[in-house]
C-alpha cells in the first residue's frame, strides 16, 4: 500500500508534501528519500493526533537523521497544517468520510491529494484527486481498509 500511494502521488525532488497519518515514521522517511535526496530541497511534513505516535515516530526519525526533511506535527490532520502551505502533494492515510476541504484548500494548483475515502471499516476506495482552478479531477484506485480519520472533518466517535 505504502508503495502503492508513493506512486499515486507522483513524487518527485524538490516536492513539499503533506502527510496525515505519522504511525511510525516509515511512509514519511520513504516519501522523504524520493522527495529530498541529496540535491533536493523537498521537504515533508507529517501529522499525527495521538500524542504517543508522533513522539515515536519523531524518535524514529531522529535516530535514523531524517528531522533535516521531516517535521513531526501532533495535531489535527483533517485541518491540515496551513502555516507551511501551499503543498505539491498531500497523503491522507486514514479514511475520510470525504476529501477535507482544509486539505484540497492547502494544496497547490496541480497538486494531487491521494486518500482512503469511506465509512470505517472495509469499504473505502483509494482516491487520487488532482486539484485544478475549477475543481478537483477525482479517479478510484480501488477498495482498501484503513482506520479511520480522527479529527474536526474526520470520523468523530470511532475511537
């Protein structure tokens, strides 16, 4: 799945990109080496609402030197983080009842959203929206299972 989402978002050196959803640090070290290589001035931040995953994966991504290219945000993912917006690219991995709009509003024309959308449980389908001046263009990528998004435009209660 991880690989999968990496190729949805087309990343590419020099990107700033998004992350909801920390866990352990893994898909946003991966996203790091494609995005900020060794010439590159890509950068990704990551969001993570439960306070004890964030400062796991921030001690996973300080062990392995990857805080020059990852910052580690606890806080409300379905808000986004605006203060270091407009993003290239943005990755939601928690299912959304929809697309946050704080999310499609933070990134930049061009850019591309990849998300879980979908009620908790196995229903969702994998979403990959491209945001255009009149809208977003919106293609499926099949049925996956993932936990759900927590947060002011997430699911509430599932927890």
């Amino acid at each position: 799945m991880v690989c999968l989402m990496c190729e949805l978002l087309e990343l590419e050196e020099g990107h700033k990109v998004l992350e909801i959803g920390t866990g352990s640090g893994y898909h946003a070290a991966l996203i790091a080496e494609l995005v900020a290589g060794p010439h590159a001035k890509g950068h990704v931040y990551t969001m993570e609402i439960i306070k004890e995953l964030a400062d796991f994966a921030r001690r996973n991504l300080e062990k392995l030197g990857y805080l020059d290219r990852v910052t580690v945000i606890r806080g409300d993912g379905s808000l986004g983080y605006p203060k270091a917006a407009p993003y290239d690219r943005i990755l939601v991995t928690a299912a959304a009842p929809s697309i946050p709009k704080p999310l499609v509003d933070q990134l930049k024309i061009g850019g591309i959203i990849v998300a879980p959308v979908g009620p908790p449980g196995f229903s969702q389908i994998l979403v990959r929206a491209r945001k255009r001046k009149d809208g977003l263009s919106i293609e499926e990528h099949g049925y996956v299972a993932f936990v759900p998004l927590r947060g002011k435009r997430g699911w509430r209660g599932w927890w």
